[in-house]
C-alpha cells in the first residue's frame, strides 16, 4: 500500500514538472506576443504605469536589463501621450533610480524621457549612446534607439543620416528599413550594403511599417522615382543664382561704419551661416570692422560725446564698442563653425575675436571638468543617466572646442580634462560597478591621448582598456 | 544683446528717426507714436529696419525713448543706428533644397505613435 503511495506521489511530481516546463516553455513563446501588445495597444494608449508594471512580465526579452525594460515600456506610453505629464515622468525617474547600474533598455527609457520634456539634444545623445552599448543590452531597447534616431534624422531632414542608420544591422525595424530604402529610391542613392528596392519590395516595406498612413506621401514619392541600378558618381551640382540680397553691404562702400554694419547685419541674420561664412567672408568682415575704427568711429564718437554730454571719454566708449564687436564676431565664429586659426589670420580685430573665443571655449570645457573633478574627489553619485548627461555635456563640449580651435586648444585642454575623466571612469568602474558608462570613457580617453600624442596618458589608458 | 535685435530694435528705427535727431525730436515723436498706437492706426503698427519691417508696439515706443534720454546709452544706439532703413521689405531667400531630396516628413515621431519632443 505504501509503495503504491510512493510511486503515485513521484508519478505526480513527474506530471507536475512537465506541465510546468510547458507552461514556462509557453509562456516564453509568448512573450513576444505580450510585448507586440504592450507596445502597440497600452504604450499607445498612454497608460505608463500599467505599461511598465506589464512590462515585468516580459523577462526574457528584457533579458540583460529587467528593471529599464519596464521603465523603457512606461517611457513609451509616456511619449505618445498627448502633452508631457511632469508627474508620471517623476514616477518613471523615480522607478529607475532605484536601481544600482544603469542598463541599455534604461538609458533608452531615459532619452524618451528626455525627449518628452522637450530636451531633444540630450534625448539623441543619449540614444546615440545606447545605439553604441558594449556590454549586453536587450535588443528591442537597440531597436527603439535606432527608430528614435531615425524618426529624429527624418523629420530633420537629415536623409543620410535615415540611410546609414535605417538599415544598420542591430538596430533596424521595418518601419527604418522603409525610410531608408525609400529615401535612397528618391535621393538616386545606393544603401550601404543593400540593394536598390524593387517596387514591389518598397510596398512590402511599407505594409510592414509602423504608423502607415503617415508614410503614404514618401512611398508614393518613392515609386514615382525610376529605380536606379547602376550609381554613378553625381555631377556638381550647379553654381545657385544669386538672388536679390537681403541687405547689400556693397550700397554703403563710401561709408567705413555703415559697411561693417551692414556686412554684420548680414551675416548675423543669415541661416545656415556655416555653409556660406567662409574664412574669405570672416576675413572681409573683420577687414571692414578694422577700417571702421581705424577711420571715422573716434571721430565721429568724439563729435558725438561733446554734443551730447556725455562723461564717457571717446577712446573708452570707442574701446568698449570694439569689445562689443569682437564678442559678435566670436560668437559669429562659433555659429559658423569657423576654425579658430581662420579668424586669428584676420588679424585687427578678428585676432582679438579669436582670443575671445579660444578664452570662452577652453574655459567651458574647464568648468565642466573641474565639476567633475570636484565631485569625484567628494564622491558625490548621481543616478545613471545623469552621469552619462553630465559626462555627455563635457564631451560635446570638449569636442566643440576641439573642432574649432584645432590641435593646438585640444593639447591645452587635454592634460587637466584627461586627469580628471580617467579618475572619474575609474570611481565609476571600480566602486560604482558602472561598466557600461565608464568602459566608452576609457576609450575616448585613449583615443584622444592618441591625437595629441601623450605617450603617458596613452600607456595609461591602453592599460584600463585593456590592449 | 543678440546682433539682429540690437538692429531691429534700436530705438532711433523704433521711432523712425535718424541718429542726428535732437532730444525734442525724439520726444516729439514718441509722443506722436504713442497717440497713433492707442488709436490702433495702421501706419504706426510697424517700422522700418535695415533688416526689413518690425511690429511696433508702444512699449517698445516708450523704452525707446527712455534709452535715448541716457546721453551714454544714446550714444551707443547712434553708433548701431548707422544703416539707412531699408526702402521695402526684403525677401528672405529661398532655403537651399537639394534636387532630389524626399518630402519633408513631420510626421515621423507620429510613425511610431510619439509626440514630436
């Protein structure tokens, strides 16, 4: 009888395990299911809490980030509301910061956070930086990264930018493969490493997108495009006729002053100044300004003080308008993009505008890093994301000034930005646990010491990556 | 101060007069401007920049006139106030569009059921 009780009960634990390896095996087989629904139906809907709290139930596809899985679904639902909604943001911030290391599936969450508050720089910063995630990162967070970035490009009009990232291997959907195809259809563009798409292959696309009826226009554009099978390398394009300018600086030729004011005018209104403010047009604005106040400015001014009564000595009010001039042609310069060495051959006052300028750049990069500094030496953490915006605002910084001002401000600034980076990488790796912030940190680093040749900082951080 | 306001908005364009003017002018016709304004005539509603019409307001009138009653300040804005007006509103130009470049697509955080950050 006892016997008989025994093999029963072991018969029913064999019965038990099978039926629930079935059910998980089940389960995980419906996963996907699970977050087709959550995505399409209560992200859609806007529901941010029910989105991240069902987002718990797809482990599998979270595999490597749990936690930012659902944080990433409440994201979601948080950006297709209707208006930003401050508090559920708080709530998502909150859900996020609980956890110890950030994620790619959080980071991700964290951009569409950002972009929801409108901060739409820090937003593709950010996807950018989990587009580019090192260590193992839930493929559906690399995939909205991608869609995000391209729907970004996209509505910027930044087409090469649709088709380099549109059909990138890790990150691509349906929705950016159709972008990118139909944008190289339109543009007579070849893919990299992709065919030119047939009809019928755009169709098929578009029928697997997202959000269809907003592509109608581009797929009909599309296929009225004839396909192009063989690229040939595009002719120049055509010198643009000059239209009726604006303001036309050559009308005030006899008068120095009303020249360079007319010439700044110009330039200061124009858009897209780092298209057309070319070294020559910096060179002869700067020339204008200089024959301005070699001339008639002091006399006028003196003329002027007299009249008008005024305490001010000329030679002072001449000198702080050349100031005020000098810090429009610098902040022309950075709009421009204007190499730092092109303004400085100017000579007059474009020298002293790019004195101005190397001073503003250096010392920003400066500030962020002693900030970092500071804050490393106190040990003083922020949650995940922050750290990554922080360290995000002193590299697009650093790099800003780097462009601009040459291999001469990048070896200025390299030494104080080097010692106090490669200390806060290495808090962040060693007490934070932080690998997926402070790995990409090390490699910069590296690769910066590489340009400027620190053989010192070079060794040092060839050992901290590793080669 | 921005380059493009410190132009469209000096109060010598704001008031349409020309730096050579003398303090009675300027009070003369800011006063005059002032009375336009309140009785919403269309001839008083903009003025003439060297970078084309602005919306004039009156407190835009009435700041004007403050900083032309400072000689320091006045001083300055003479100095920025060395452009004609321009005669007739220019155009801006066309923005360069690239020969075969796809529509423009506003939509495309909607492609995915997102508001446009």
């Amino acid at each position: 009888m006892t016997e008989v009780l025994a093999t029963s009960i072991v018969g029913a634990l064999i019965i038990g395990l099978a039926v629930a390896a079935w059910v998980l095996l089940l389960l995980s087989m419906l996963e996907p299911i699970g977050w087709w629904t959550i995505r399409g139906g209560l992200a859609r809907a806007g529901l941010v809490k029910l989105s991240a709290y069902a987002a718990g139930l797809c482990r599998g596809i979270f595999e490597h980030d749990r936690g930012g899985g659902r944080v990433l679904a409440g994201a979601l639902a948080l950006a297709s509301r209707a208006a930003h909604d401050e508090d559920a943001a708080t709530w998502l911030e909150g859900q996020l910061g609980e956890r110890s290391a950030l994620g790619a599936a959080g980071l991700v969450a964290a951009g569409l956070i950002a972009a929801s508050r409108g901060q739409r720089d820090g937003a593709r910063d950010m996807m950018t930086a989990a587009v580019h995630w090192e260590t193992a990162a839930p493929p559906v967070a690399r995939v909205i990264a991608g869609e995000w970035l391209v729907a970004d490009a996209a509505e910027r009009g930044d087409w090469p930018t649709v088709m380099r990232l549109g059909v990138r291997d890790g990150i691509a959907s349906p929705t950016t493969r159709f972008l990118a195809f139909a944008a190289a259809r339109v543009r007579r563009e070849p893919l990299i490493d992709e065919p030119s798409a047939t009809d019928v292959g755009l169709r098929w696309l578009w029928w697997r997108s997202r959000g269809r009826k907003h592509l109608r226009a581009l797929l009909g554009q599309a296929l009225v495009t004839p396909r192009v099978l063989h690229f040939r390398k595009p002719p120049p394009p055509p010198p643009a006729e000059a239209g009726p300018p604006v303001l036309d600086p050559a009308a005030f030729a006899g008068d120095p002053l009303a020249h360079a004011q007319a010439l700044h005018a110009l330039w200061s209104t124009t858009p897209e100044l780092e298209k057309q403010w070319t070294p020559t047009r910096a060179a002869e604005l700067c020339k204008a300004w200089d024959a301005a106040f070699a001339g008639p400015v002091l006399t006028r001014l003196t003329e002027r003080c007299r009249a008008l009564a005024v305490q001010t000595k000329p030679e002072v009010a001449a000198a702080q308008l050349r100031h005020t001039v000098g810090e429009e042609l610098a902040a022309l310069a950075a709009r421009a993009q204007l190499p730092l060495p092109a303004l400085q051959e100017c000579g007059g006052i474009g020298a002293e505008a790019a004195m101005l300028l190397r001073g503003e750049l250096i010392l920003g990069v400066e500030k962020l890093s002693q900030a970092l500094r500071v804050r490393t030496k106190d040990k003083r953490a922020l949650a995940s994301v922050d750290e990554l915006r922080e360290w995000n605002a002193l590299k697009r910084a650093y790099e800003r000034a780097a462009l601009l001002g040459g291999l001469e401000v990048r070896r200025v600034m390299f030494p104080d930005v080097h010692l106090n980076v490669c200390n806060y990488a290495v808090w962040l790796w060693n007490d934070r646990k932080e690998f997926g912030i402070s790995g990409p940190l090390f490699r910069w680093l590296l690769a910066e010491a590489e340009a400027v040749g620190d053989e010192e900082a070079i060794a040092l951080q060839r050992k901290n990556v590793g080669k | 101060m921005e380059p493009e306001r410190r132009i469209a908005d000096n109060p010598f364009y704001v008031l349409g007069l020309r730096p050579t003017a003398s303090r009675v002018d300027v009070e003369r016709e800011g006063q005059k401007l002032l009375g336009m304004l309140e009785l919403k005539l269309k001839s008083a509603a903009s003025y003439m920049t060297p970078l084309g019409p602005r919306p004039r307001t009156a407190d835009k009138v009435r700041s004007a006139m403050a900083e032309l009653r400072s000689p320091d300040k006045r001083l300055v804005h003479e100095f920025w106030a060395a452009l004609p007006p321009a005669p007739e509103p220019p155009k801006p130009p066309p923005p360069a569009v690239p020969e075969h470049d796809p529509i423009a697509l506003p939509e495309a955080f909607a492609v995915h059921g997102w508001r446009r950050p």
